[in-house]
C-alpha cells in the first residue's frame, strides 16, 4: 500500500486538515499520521466518517504523501495546492507564511 494520510475540510471554517498521531485534527500536514497498512487506513477512513457525523468537517480521504527526510511531501499537484492554500494570491494562505524559495 502507498503511503497515506487522511484529509479533509473543516465544516466551520473550510481549512484543509489531517488527521495526527493523537486521533486530533491538525492544519500541518507535517503532524498527520502517515501509514502503508491498510488496516490502519481503514481504521483511520473510519475516524473520518465519525467526524462527518458529528459535523465537524467534510469529504474525507485518504491522501498519498511521500517522505523526504521527516518531512511529509503530497504527491499530487491538487493536494500541494490544498496543502499550500489559494494560488491566485501568494501574500494570502499558507504560502504567505514562507519564505519565498518555498512557494508551490
């Protein structure tokens, strides 16, 4: 199984969230569990579910990642833009929160 984390939007406000280590919702996806097993991935597509049900975010999935050292990098082109926030405004979102060099 590919490496994976679970993604999702927050309901109240829109944000991109993970799921970490500790089972809580994190904007960074540097704190977000990251598993190959497929068991843990049910287990953590479950963990969506519920928090769809207590509405508190929506659309729920499984994302793959890579690592890179520590660091948890997206695969994909969309999720490296949800991952950094809007594109038509690099000094809004999380891009504006790096260094230049660091811009998707």
């Amino acid at each position: 199984m590919p490496l994976m984390v679970l993604t999702a939007n927050r309901l109240r406000d829109g944000e991109v969230i993970y799921l970490a280590q500790d089972s809580r919702w994190t904007e960074s996806l540097q704190e977000a569990l990251a598993t190959e097993n497929a068991e843990e991935q049910g287990r953590l597509s479950a963990l969506g579910e519920a928090a769809v049900e207590a509405l508190e975010l929506v659309e729920p999935y499984l994302m793959p990642v890579c690592r890179d050292g520590d660091n948890l990098n997206p695969v994909s082109q969309r999720e490296i833009i949800r991952a950094a926030g809007p594109t038509v405004r690099r000094d809004l979102g999380k891009q504006s929160e790096q260094g230049p060099s660091e811009h998707v």
